[in-house]
C-alpha cells in the first residue's frame, strides 16, 4: 500500500513486516538526513570526490536516487552497491 508522508514524498506498507519502509513524518526527508548527510556521502559528493556506497537493504529505491541525484547534479563519480534480500512488488 502506498503512504503519501508528511513531506508529501511516497512510502509503502509492508504488509509481511507490518511497517513502512520510511517514516510517516516525511520519507524523503529522512533519507536525505539519515543516509546522505550523517553518513558522510553528502560531503563527499559535495566536494566532488570520487564516492562508492555500499547499501544493505535496497528497498523502494530512494536513498539510490537521492544519492545519484546529488552525484549527477554536481558531476562527482559514483559507484553505488546494493543487495537486497526481499524485493518487492510492483503493484
């Protein structure tokens, strides 16, 4: 079930976990704050050096794409990993 959060960014339910992938008060938000910046990687892209990232638990996607975003937007390489064991499904 999708979530539209407090940030007006779009999280889901699992039902099999019974939890949302992201917080309810703003998904986008939260990966911006928790994944790029306290992590380091926004600095890291900011200054335009060369970052790998290594994540467990890829999930819907969105540390990826805000991460990628920030690489692109100021031309710093990135090379990005990410194992997931439960994928989920499209619909």
């Amino acid at each position: 079930m999708r979530i539209v959060t407090a940030d007006n960014s779009a999280t889901r339910f699992s039902e099999r976990y019974q939890q949302t992938y992201h917080s309810q008060h703003g998904a986008l938000a939260e990966s911006r704050y928790v994944f790029l910046e306290a992590s380091g990687v926004a600095a890291r892209l900011e200054n335009q050096t060369p970052t790998s990232v290594l994540e467990i638990g890829f999930g819907l996607g969105l540390n990826f794409l805000i991460t990628a975003d920030a690489a692109e937007s100021r031309g710093t390489p990135l090379n990005y990993f990410a194992f997931e064991h439960d994928l989920i499904n499209r619909a």
